[in-house]
C-alpha cells in the first residue's frame, strides 16, 4: 500500500539517518507526562539529532486564554493566574505535545490537540462556528494529483476543512513544478505526495495523513476510498491520467462520494455529487457511456480527444486553446500559472467546506475567470452612477 513513515520508537532510536529518508513526511508527538515519551525525548536530545528546538509554549498559552476569554483585557498577574489555570500545575516543560520533524530537524513545542487547533483556527470564527469546526475536522478528504491538489490539500488543512486526508501521486518535484508549488530548490526530487504531507503536518501536527507514493492503480485505487469504519467524505481530483480520472469517479458515484475538480483554466470549477445523484453520469455526461478500462486502452490521440470532451474544449481560454496545437512541438506540457492554481485551492476548498456542513451546493460548472471578472468594464463601486 501506502505508508512510509517512522514510528516514534524508531525515530528516536536512528534518529541521525531518518532525517535522510526521503518518504519520512509524519512528524513524531512526544507527550512527556508520558514516562515512555519523556525517555524518548531525553534519548532524541542527547542524540545530537535536533538541529532547532522551537519552544514558544509560553507564547501560545497567553493567546489560549485570551482567545477563551475574548471581552477580559487579561494582563499583569491576572494573565499569570489564568496560564496557570490552563496548565493546572503541570510544569510547563511537561505541558502540551513536543513534535519532531524528522525531516528538518526541529523540535518544536505546541499546545495540546483540542487547544491548539482551537487558537489556530480562532480567526475563522464566526465565519465557521466552533461547532463547524469540530464537524470538519471529523471529516477525511482524498486528493489525487499535487501539483494543483497540493493548492487544495494546504488550503483545506490551514482552514481545518477535514482533519484527516489521503494524498496520491506518482510523481516527483521538478524545477519545471516551481512555477506553481510552493516549494523550494532544496525541494527538487521529493515525492509530491511526501512534499504535500510534510507542509501540512507543520501546519497542524495533529493531522491523519496517508500517502499512496506509487499514485493510484487498478489494485489500489478502492483500498484509497477506505473501508466502513474509515470512509472518504469528498474527493478531489487534480490528476492527468484519463483512466484515473474515471476510475475514481467510478468508486466515487458507488460509494456516494462527492467529487471536486479545478481545471486550472478559466477558474473552472466542477462539482459532482455524487452523493446527492447516484446514478448521475460521469463528467455530467460529456465523456459519454466508456468506461476507465475502456479509457486505459485509448491510444494517445483518442485520449486526449476524451480530455478534451471531458474539459468541454469549446469554452477553454484563448491561451489554453492556442497552446493545445503547440504542446509537444513548441510547449512541453499544459500551460498552468501558479495565481490560477492558487485560486483553484481557494475555489475548491470553499465548496469542499459547503459540502461537508451540509449547505446548498448544486452539481455542476462554476467560472470564476479573473479576465471577465476584473478589468474588462471596470470595477463597480458603491454609490456609482450607472
């Protein structure tokens, strides 16, 4: 399957080579009023593994507070009593989770789960209620494809839209990747799908990631949807395989999953609920009856021709049009920019949380093409004469 990450007895008993390992992308938690983890943690510094300690526990303690205590301007030694309260006599070395990311090196110090994620996510309120929050963050969201998934993925992860996911892709980071990843060059060859997961657990270390590394394949591709006891709630596909873009509407529509995707072209926006419709054709009906087999046995041509059904050629960009007759001769690939995936991870996200609150959301084709709405007549103002 999936996998590939370091136990917590592991890391801290070769914690001089994990570091190195390239498919290690879940941090460690360390609770040190547990003996066993206290242990480990003494093991973890004498090692001389930890490049950084980050302990800024004191810091995030006071933004609790005044965080649970909005309308009390606390201060001075009112603001002490409070800290104390939270930490109930726990010594403040002991109080919270140490996490360590193999990966970089650093230990850093953070409040408990339930604390943490409530100061983290304080400013969402009230556009998402405490209450929403918690039903997010009980949800699992699937992302096939990362370079415009990987968008999607962190967006969902800093709102807390779904607190567990599942990432795959087969694919490395390349240069050519960097026009639209938020990555670095010291990046270059990691596998996306560790690349996307390490940026979210430093985002939120609490987070349940799993990885498919190899992406996914007629032997995987229903284990990725879970069993019962650990379902996808929605989907997100972000992937250039045509066979895997069926597919995994195929598993989606018989498990009633809804399905998003971002076209990274015209701010397109495409929602099936399948969860709602069933029976509900795939792609609305533009691929026509054939099925993924049937896609994965399309020469190249005929392929592309099912994209282009698929992505509705008649309504692409001016520059996504030209670019299709040039790709392979004077373009390499598809052309993306990174505004247009960055806008993909907000459009998706957005409805991804809709979805999963229960709210109005209608299967179909969303435009938000920044060249109709920005520029062309002019920003309308309030008070304007028509």
């Amino acid at each position: 399957m999936i996998i590939s990450d370091v136990s917590a007895r592991d890391a801290v008993a070769y914690p001089a080579q994990e570091h190195e390992r390239e498919d290690v992308c879940r941090p460690v938690l360390l609770c040190l009023s547990d003996p066993s983890d206290l242990a480990r943690f003494d093991d973890l510094i004498a090692s001389g593994a930890v490049r950084e300690t980050h302990d800024r526990i004191d810091d995030q303690l006071v933004e609790l507070v005044r965080c649970l205590n909005p309308g009390d301007a606390l201060d001075g030694a009112r603001l002490d009593a409070a800290v104390d309260a939270v930490c109930a006599g726990v010594e403040r070395r002991r109080y919270g989770t140490w996490v360590w990311y193999p990966w970089s090196r650093r230990l850093v110090h953070v409040l408990p789960r339930a604390e943490f994620r409530r100061v983290r996510t304080d400013r969402n309120r009230d556009k998402i209620s405490d209450t929403e929050q918690r039903r997010l963050l009980g949800r699992r969201i699937g992302v096939v494809g990362l370079s415009v998934g990987n968008s999607a993925a962190l967006t969902c992860a800093m709102e807390g839209v779904a607190g567990s996911f599942r990432l795959a892709d087969f694919d490395r980071l390349g240069l050519s990747n960097l026009n639209r990843l938020r990555a670095g060059v010291h990046d270059l060859g990691v596998p996306k799908t560790v690349l996307c997961a390490r940026q979210m657990y430093e985002i939120d270390p609490y987070l349940d990631i799993e990885v498919w590394h190899q992406g996914l394949d007629e032997d995987t591709v229903e284990e990725f949807f879970g069993d019962a006891e650990h379902p996808l709630d929605l989907l997100v596909e972000e992937c250039d395989t045509p066979w895997v873009k069926a597919a995994v509407r195929e598993h989606a529509r018989a498990r009633r999953v809804p399905v998003l995707m971002d076209a990274n072209d015209r701010g397109l926006l495409d929602v099936e609920r399948f969860d709602e419709e069933p029976d509900r054709p795939l792609f609305h009906g533009r691929g026509g009856d054939v099925t993924a087999r049937e896609i994965r046995a399309l020469a190249p041509d005929a392929a592309l021709a099912f994209l282009l059904r698929v992505c509705d050629e008649s309504r692409l960009s001016p520059a996504m049009t030209d670019a299709l007759g040039r790709i392979g001769r004077t373009l390499s690939s598809w052309p993306q920019l990174a505004s247009g995936v960055m806008l993909g991870g907000a459009l998706v996200t957005d409805t991804a949380r809709r979805i999963l609150l229960g709210r109005p959301v209608a299967s179909g084709r969303y435009y938000v093409d920044l060249d109709e709405l920005v520029g062309h007549a002019g920003p309308v103002l309030a008070g304007a004469a028509s």
